[in-house]
C-alpha cells in the first residue's frame, strides 16, 4: 500500500538534500524539533497541513510543488506494486 | 495558507458525489465513521495515511489520482492566495 505520509516524507528528505541543507536548519526554520522532522522525512509520523506547510515554506517550496513530486512518486510506486502480477505472463511466453 | 487536508477533503468529496455516492455507504466502505469522514470531507480533521487510503478504495481511486486533483486545486489557490502576499514586501521596502 502507498501511504502518503510516506511519499510526502520522501519528497521533502529529497528536497532539502537537494539544497543542501541540514535537518537542524530546516527544523529551525519550520519551528519543528529535528527528531520530529526526521520521522516525518522518514514517513514514521503523520504531520499536520500547518507543519507541511511550514517545512514548506523552510524549503522554499509551495505545497502544489510538494505535491507534483509526491503525486509522481506515488504514481511509479503504485506501478511498481501492479507489476508482478504481470510477470507470469512474460515469463509464460518466453518459455513457449 | 493553502492547506492539505482541506485539499483532499474537497477532493474526497467531489469524488463521492461524481459517483453519485452518499456519506453513509462510502463510510461503511471504508470502515470509518460517518461523522468522522464528513470531517475529513470538510477539511476539519487530518486523516492519517492509512485512512486515507482506505477512503480512496471505497471510492475505487488511486491515491495518485487523488493526488493529481488535489495538486492541480491546490496550484489554483496558491495562484489566487499568492497576489496580496507579495504587498507587504513591498510596503516594507518603501517604508525603509
């Protein structure tokens, strides 16, 4: 099952690696203590909207922006768990 | 401030009422309450990923297609929320 707290985390661990930045600075930035910013990156806890808007607004990031990024992930990853039901038809006709 | 909660809850909605679907049987779908989900419908409550999820089946939806609505909504009302919050920056500049 993809869970959204799960791909919300992700997306805004890549975002702030992408700038560069910290754990400590981001959680300073949004007000949020580090540990709770790291769960919420790993997808342990749920955040409230007003805390993602705020880790947000930390990244420079508008939450439609989040969004696309979690919506594509979520998409691929939705994908990747519809695949091996396929797989045994492959495998069948390679075998004929 | 755009929030995510009130995003998909509208979403969640309009989605139901598409399939012409009332409170009470998506509830009993999803195994939530009804007073619970129209909560959530309205933007009142944050729903946790799981139950999020559990929505979405009962409303035979992906969550990346949830996904897609709620960030395209959520673009449009950063675009109309956006406008006044430049003003201020403004003043500030003018005043120093």
């Amino acid at each position: 099952m993809v869970l959204l707290r799960q791909e919300i985390g992700s997306a805004l661990r890549a975002r702030r690696r992408e700038l560069g930045r910290t754990l400590r600075e981001v959680s300073a930035d949004a007000s949020v203590s580090l540990g709770y910013l790291s769960e919420i990156e790993r997808g342990e806890k749920e955040a409230s909207s007003e805390l993602i808007a705020s880790v947000c607004r930390a990244l420079g990031l508008r939450l439609s922006e989040l969004l696309e990024v979690v919506t594509e992930h979520a998409a691929s990853a939705e994908t990747v768990t519809t695949l091996p039901v396929r797989e045994p038809v492959v495998q069948a006709a390679s075998a004929a």
